[in-house]
C-alpha cells in the first residue's frame, strides 16, 4: 500500500501527465495506463474489484 504523501506525489504525476495530453487522447492514456497497471497487478480479480471501487461514488 501506498503512504499518503505517496498518494498525493501519485495524483500529482497523474495530473501532470494528463496535462500533456491533448484533451481528445486523454482518454485513451488512461486506458493504457490501466491496462499496463493491471499487469503489473497480474491478478484479474482483484482487478474486477478495483474496477468496482472505482465505479462507485461517481455521481
């Protein structure tokens, strides 16, 4: 698990890396991005629940 400064640095390097994308590609970026840290990560169910934690609470 990540410390929360290390969160914070986390979203900062998102952040800063979304900016550099024009807004047309931004969605395709964070598609690779999680197709990348999903294998890493190596394990499809515990990739099914972090896809249901971050569905929840978007409205």
């Amino acid at each position: 698990m990540l410390t929360l400064p290390d969160l914070e640095s986390t979203y900062d390097l998102l952040a800063e890396a979304l900016d550099r994308v024009p807004p047309a590609r931004r969605e395709l970026l964070l598609t690779k991005l999680a197709l990348l840290l999903a294998n890493e990560l190596g394990d499809r169910g515990r990739i099914g629940t972090l896809v249901e934690a971050a569905l929840s609470d978007l409205d």
